[in-house]
C-alpha cells in the first residue's frame, strides 16, 4: 500500500471501525487486516475540515493506471453491495482498500500476486449520502 497521508471523517472512521469489529474473519483475515493498517495510519478529521476531492465510502473515484494508461472509475462501496458489473468495489478489495481516504492526485502504490500496481487518483464524485448507504448492513441491524 501507498504511504501518503489518507483523510477521513470521525463520522466515516468510526464507520469503518464498527464494520471490522462486526465482519467475521473467516476468508478476509488478509482484506480485514489490511483495512485496519489504513485506519491507523488516517489523519481524523472533522467535517468543517475535511478536504474536498478524498475518496470516501459510497463516492466514485476515478484512476489512472500508470502503468497501463487505462483509465476507469468505480464506486468504494461495503462488501453486501459491492458489484463489479456495476463498477461497484468493496472496501476490502486490494484496490478499494488501497483508494480509500486518498485525494484527487494522490499516486496509490500496492502490491498484487501479479506485481506492483500504481494508480493515479483523477476525479473524486462524493457520494449523496442516505442512512441507509452510509452503514454496511452488519453495523445498521
């Protein structure tokens, strides 16, 4: 993973640290523990401070691969509603994991089965956010 500074809201960290207290460990142990060192390494920032332009649960982000040139855009979403069809990523997937609290410019480096992979953050659509897109379904029972 990429070491630059990622940003995230009180409201959207707590969020995510219900979400890894409530997910079972069986399968994800890797994609779970990988979240848990982005959170910690998070500046927490309140909502009159937060930057314009970061990656946050439910927005749709942009990227560049650097290597490649290719250029696509998916939404960081929970797990229950990721869909890569519908260009939808979870959370734990290496790249939403990778993308999460990063801004627009911001190079991502992570490392795959298949090498390194670096991306470049292009465009940041934040998310119009509802009570019901804002919880992963664990946490909102």
């Amino acid at each position: 993973m990429s070491h630059n500074p990622i940003y995230l809201s009180r409201d959207e960290y707590s969020r995510l640290r219900l979400f890894l207290a409530t997910t079972p460990r069986t399968g994800s142990g890797n994609a779970l523990r990988n979240l848990a060192e982005e959170l910690d390494r998070a500046l927490i920032l309140d909502p009159a401070a937060f930057p314009a332009g970061v990656v946050t649960m439910n927005s749709t982000v942009q990227f560049q691969d650097l290597e490649t040139n290719e250029v696509e855009e998916y939404t960081i979403t929970f797990p229950d509603r990721a869909n890569v069809e519908h260009k939808r990523i979870s959370i734990l997937a290496p790249i939403g994991t990778a993308l999460i609290g990063c801004r627009v410019g911001d190079t991502v480096k992570w490392s795959t089965p298949g090498g390194t992979r670096e991306l470049k953050v292009l465009r940041v659509s934040s998310p119009a956010v509802t009570e019901s897109s804002a919880q992963p379904a664990a946490a909102a029972a």
